[in-house]
C-alpha cells in the first residue's frame, strides 16, 4: 500500500467503534467489564505514548535550536524521528545542483551511522520523487512500491518507509529525511506523517539558522583575513572599557609592541607618541583616543611615534567612531601606516634642492628656467650679468630670450626645439648661438637644454659665454696671413680654444642630460606621493625612487663642486680618522659586485691600518673600479691589491684591455681630460672621475700614477702615508 497522504484510517476507526457499541449492549456485565479494562489499558498506553512522543519533540526542538552545523541538526532530525515513531533505521538527503544525495544512513539502536553518497535524479526512487513533487510519500509495502528502488530495497531489507522533504521558511527545498520498518510491521498513519511535519519544520528553520550562521562566520573570516592582510595597522576599540579589543598583526609590527589599553599605560613606558621636541603624548591626545570619547573624526594625521625598539617613525592616521543606531558610540577604530619613508624623501629632496641651489648660485655657468617659446622664468647671476640686465626685471617676466636672438639664430632655437619634442629623453644637442644685447653688444653663447617636466612645458638650459674664444679665433685667424711664426703660434692657441671648446661642450651636453634625469625623476616620484595616501606600498615605491634619484643627482653635484675645487687649487676637504684600508676597500668592492656581478678579485694584506678618510677613499675606489670595468676586458677580472711599504699604505687596481698611450697617462688626471680611446668607445663620461683620484690622494699627501702595457695590463696605484696630516 502507497500513499501520498494517507486519509482512511479514521474512517475506518469510526466504523470499528460502533460496532463495538453495537455488540457490547449484548455482552454480559463481566465480558463488558473485562473489554473496559483493556480498553483503559489501551487508553492507558496511548496516553504514555502521547507523553512520550511530546517529550521527543520538546527534547528534539531544544536540541534542534541549540545546534548552529549542519551535520547536526541532519543526524539529531533522524534520530528523533525514529524515536518520535518508533522506526528502526533512517537517511538523509541533501539538494545539490537539481538532485537529491543521500548523504548518510542511520540507526536507532547504537545510535550508529553509516557514510553514503547515493545521487539520485529527479524521479528516481522515493527522494526523488519527493524531489519532483515536494510532498510526503509514505510506503507500507516497500517491496512492491513502483517508486522504491528494488536493488535498494533488497539490499537494505526495509518493508516500509515515509520520506519528507525538508523546507525552509521561505519555501525553499533544502533536502529530504527518510525512515524505515516501524517497530512490529506496523504502518506509518497518518498520525505519524503530522508528527514527523512538525519536526520537520523544526528542522528546516535550524538548517535555516544555521546557513546564516554560516554566511555570517565566512564574512566575518573574509573580513578578519583583509583586516589581517591590509598593509597599515588596524586598531578597535570599546566605548564601555576603554580598552582596544581587537589589532591585525599589521599595527604591533609597526608600533613595535602589542595593542594596549588606551587610557593607563605606565607613565615610565618606552613607546607611545611623542611631540616634535620629544614630550610623550597625554592618553586624551591620542586620534584613537579623540574618536572615542569625544566623536571626532581625523584623517591624515601626521605622528611621531617611538617603537618599542626605541626608534622613532612617523605615522599617518585615521580615526573616526562607530555610534548604534541610537548614535551612542560604541566603538572607534583607527587605521595607520608608516609615512617615515615618504619623510625621508621629504627632507633629501629639500636637500637635493639644496645642492642644486649651491650650484645654481656658484655661477659656474649660467642656469635658466624657462620654455621653447622664448619665457624665462629663473636665472643665476651669471646669466643676468652674460645679457647686461638685472636679475629681478627677468623675474617680473620683462625680458625674453627669443626677443634677444637674432633672426637668423632663431632657426637654431626652433632646430633644438623640434629634437627636444621628438627625443625620448626631451633633450637636445648643445649648440652655439648670438645674444644682441640691449647696449649692441653681441654675446656669444653655447648651450643645451632639456624639458624638467612631464608636460615637455619647462625646460633648464646650460649656458657658458663663448664670447671670448669666438674673438680670439677671429684675432688668430686674421693674423694667420701675417707671418709663418705668428700662423705656428695662432695654430697653437687656436687648437688650444678648440681642444677648451670641446671640452666645455661635452661637458654641457653631459651636464644637460645626465643632471636632468634624477631631477626630473626625482621630482616626477615625490609629486606622486601626496596622491597616494590610501597605498603605502606605491608610497614607499616612490619613496625610494626619490631616494635613488636624489642620490645620483646629490653625487654629481658633489664631484662637479669637489673637481672645480681641485681645478682652482684649493684641494679636496677630508675628516681624518683612524681606519682599516682592507675594510673600506672590501666594503667597497661588494656594493660594487651587486651592480657588475663577480668581477674583483681582492687581495694583499687583510689589516692595514692608518689615518685616513674613508668616505673619500670609497671615492677614489668606487673611480678606479669603475673606469676598470667601463674600459677594462669585459671577460677578465679586475684585480685590487694592497700592501704595506714602511710608513706607506699602496692600492692597486689593475685591469687587462687595450693599454692607453704613454703620451696620454700624466694627461688623464687633468680637468675635463679623457683618454683618445675613451673617446672612441663611445661610453659617457665628463672627464673629472681621475680628477678626484688625484685630489682625494693629494689631500692625504699621497700621489697616483698610472702603468699601461699589452702585456701587463693597466694598473693605476695611489701611495698613501699611513700617518696622513690634516690639510691646512
């Protein structure tokens, strides 16, 4: 027998009731009084079983209630309802992409459980036919039952069963349960079916719970794992206690010591934030401490903050309060990162802008800042003094660089001006061109130019007077028809101007386009970083471009000073102090090796000691090896060695390659002066590198020289006094 809802029974129980009432008015008082005593007995049992099966289902909805995971709540469902109706064996089912998966069998005895993973489409066999039609099925004869699957049947030996679905409250088909062989071959009623619906009710909103249980712990993880991961300190804390509750491992990384409470810390603690000149900050001052208490909302406020190591950053924070919806305030969180990165580059670029200032006003050549159109925006004196006008009408924009080149040099601007646009570098060829002055005079200049901005708008141009070697050329080359001892003599003077030419020229060129560029990365990096305050990474990405960029245009602002210094003879300033040679020479080859790989060799004596200055010394290293390496072999090592002669300290760098010219060793060491073969390698260089080898040897009382064969190679040697004097 099969049925969807069972409806008979009671009809049936109707008929069979008045035909006891019937016989029992023709039975004898003892047969009635023995039929009333068992049918109080059956009253009786009846009643006990009623008890129970509420007891179940209190027990049932306690449990039900109590139990957040799925697992759970599926096996307590089953359990009770086999104890509800008294069935030996029971499965449940979960809906998994349009079909029906009996996931485990259970029984009511042992209370044991078997794993099972029975897919089952829609129709097939009972749970999917409750699938399909999301209504009860009940089967007193499983055996013969067309939606029983038989080899199932068979194989579990059940003759009967009852299958629910399992709804949510929406409506929703979660799953199904199903239980076998009722206790003595009775049939599952329909008294049973109205018992097991409402547990299974019971059922559908635990499993109901529990998904959002579910969702609610799988968001909290997610938000837990980006707090965790964010890269800037996360801090929450309570209004009630005053105390932080919860920071991501991010804030103790940076603050250097576990979140604490934010009012109390000990007076006497080595960390907490700190006023410019040092005095710590009160609890009431904090930005966390502000949010909290009075409601205030900070952004991007700058702090400085001792670490738990005792080092000083700076910090960026936030802070805001979170308020219920009575707007009380509940809690505050505050969210910081470390901008000490951001004030480095803050403070080399002010002194990078420094430097450049120092040269700017050195009025070793004139530096203007202008634009292609003809505007000059800034000058150096030496500028203003080449064109005969006052510095400040320059500045008030009353004078124009187009306004004062003739026609014809014009052509060359516009020339110079097209190569800028079209050159990747936004640089152009150095070229010489005509100023006529207010006063008449004409001024001949020689200059280069490159754009300092983005938007290729600006420009810095490098500017030396020519003026001077332009009339002595016209001088020399009128006396040429003189007489053949004056044309010797005007050939040399000549050659001499030109040789200074070319040498003002490539040093223009050079200064242009390899000054320009850490400038104007430089600036182009710390322009970003104000527009980067929400990405720490990005900011310390382009902390550390401003840096390196710096540095390079710091270092060639440095030896173009110190080689001008020791141009003019005034020899190289140096801090003496005792130090070990073999270290500052090693020290010095390994940075060196992560820029040209495993290419020095060094060796001698491991301890020499002595007074000198060790910075200068790295100098003079870093100038040798670089020029071994540049014009060196590239397959052959590049040897360093270093021994001690009495009172004398010697360093050799020596090199194999093709071996420079004995006329043009003692040459090397002059301002501007490079090798022919130098030259014609076609590798950069401003000829003043051996021009600070010899200034920083000379200011330790030392000397440098240079040894150059096929067959022994190249070997530069600087001997140095162990006991060097201090400069007067």
């Amino acid at each position: 027998m099969a049925q969807e809802t069972p409806n008979g029974t009671s009809q049936e129980a109707s008929r069979q009731e008045q035909g006891r009432e019937q016989s029992s008015q023709e039975e004898e008082p003892e047969c009635r009084a023995s039929r009333l005593e068992a049918e109080l007995q059956r009253a009786q049992a009846q009643l006990e079983r009623r008890d129970r099966q509420l007891q179940v289902l209190t027990l049932a909805a306690r449990d039900l209630n109590s139990s957040l995971h799925g697992l759970d709540i599926m096996r307590r469902l089953v359990w009770s309802a086999m104890d509800l109706v008294d069935a030996a064996e029971g499965l449940w089912g979960r809906l998994s992409e349009g079909r029906m998966i009996i996931m485990e069998s259970l029984w009511r005895e042992g209370r044991a459980v078997e794993t099972r993973h029975v897919v089952l489409e829609p129709n097939v066999g009972v749970p999917g036919h409750v699938l399909v039609t999301r209504k009860p099925y009940i089967s007193n004869d499983a055996a013969n039952d067309e939606h029983v699957l038989s080899h199932l049947q068979k194989a579990r030996g059940f003759y009967n069963l009852i299958d629910l679905p399992l709804l949510a409250r929406t409506g929703e088909l979660l799953g199904c349960f199903e239980l076998h062989d009722k206790k003595d071959h009775q049939p599952f009623t329909q008294e049973d079916l109205e018992l097991l619906q409402a547990l299974s009710a019971l059922a559908g909103v635990a499993l109901e719970n529990s998904r959002l249980f579910d969702t609610v712990q799988s968001e909290r993880r997610t938000l837990e794992t980006i707090v965790q991961q964010m890269p800037a300190g996360f801090t929450l804390a309570a209004a009630s206690s005053g105390r932080i509750i919860y920071s991501n491992q991010e804030s103790e990384r940076l603050l250097g010591h576990p979140a604490l409470r934010l009012e109390g810390q000990e007076p006497c603690a080595p960390w907490g934030a700190v006023h410019p000149d040092l005095t710590p900050y009160k609890p009431e001052e904090y930005p966390l401490a502000r949010a909290l208490h009075e409601g205030e909302t900070i952004k991007d406020e700058q702090m400085l903050y001792r670490r738990g190591d005792g080092t000083l950053a700076y910090l960026s924070v936030m802070a805001a309060p979170i308020r219920d919806a009575e707007g009380r305030i509940t809690e505050a969180v505050s969210v910081f990162s470390d901008i000490s990165g951001r004030k480095r580059a803050e403070r080399k670029l002010e002194e990078s802008e420094n430097k450049f200032r120092r040269l700017f006003e050195s009025n070793l050549i004139g530096i203007v800042f202008g634009d292609i159109q003809g505007g000059l925006y800034d000058v150096n004196d030496y500028y203003a003094r080449l064109i005969g006008v006052p510095r400040e009408e320059i500045l008030a924009g009353k004078v124009r660089w187009d306004l004062l080149t003739p026609p014809e040099d014009l052509e060359k601007d516009k020339a110079a001006a097209r190569e800028m646009l079209e050159s990747p570098e936004g640089v152009c060829t150095p070229y010489e061109k005509r100023y006529i002055l207010p006063d008449g005079r004409v001024v001949w200049i020689f200059l280069g130019c490159a754009f300092i901005d983005a938007g290729r708008l600006k420009n810095v141009a490098f500017v030396i007077d020519i003026t001077g070697n332009k009339e002595s050329e016209e001088l020399l080359a009128r006396s040429l028809s003189s007489e053949q001892v004056a044309r010797e003599e005007a050939e040399t003077i000549l050659a001499q101007l030109r040789v200074e030419r070319e040498l003002r020229e490539r040093f223009v060129s050079a200064l242009s386009h390899d000054l320009r560029t850490p400038l104007t990365a430089a600036k182009m990096s710390a322009q970003l970083i104000p527009r980067q305050p929400n990405l720490p990474d990005k900011v310390y990405s382009l902390a550390a471009r401003v840096r390196h960029n710096i540095d390079r245009a710091d270092q060639m602002i440095t030896d173009l000073l110190d080689a001008n210094r020791i141009q003019a003879g005034q020899g190289l300033p140096i801090e003496l102090a005792p130090c070990d040679l073999w270290q500052v020479v090693s020290d010095t080859l390994e940075e060196l090796s992560t820029i040209h790989g495993e290419r020095f060799l060094l060796r001698g004596e491991e301890r020499l000691l002595g007074d000198w200055d060790a910075r200068a010394l790295r100098r003079l290293v870093e100038n040798l090896c670089g020029n071994a390496i540049k014009y060196g072999d590239p397959m052959e090592q590049v040897t360093v060695s270093l021994k001690q002669d009495g009172d004398l300290a010697e360093l050799a760098v020596h090199n194999w390659g093709n071996p420079i010219p004995a006329d043009e060793r003692e040459q090397l060491f002059h301002y501007l002066t490079r090798a022919k073969s130098a030259e014609s390698s076609g590798k950069k260089g401003w000829g003043i590198g051996l021009t600070l080898v010899r200034g920083v040897a000379e200011a330790h009382d030392g000397s440098v020289h240079v040894e150059s064969t096929q067959e022994t190679g190249t070997t530069f040697r600087v001997r140095l006094p162990r006991r060097a004097k201090p400069p007067e």
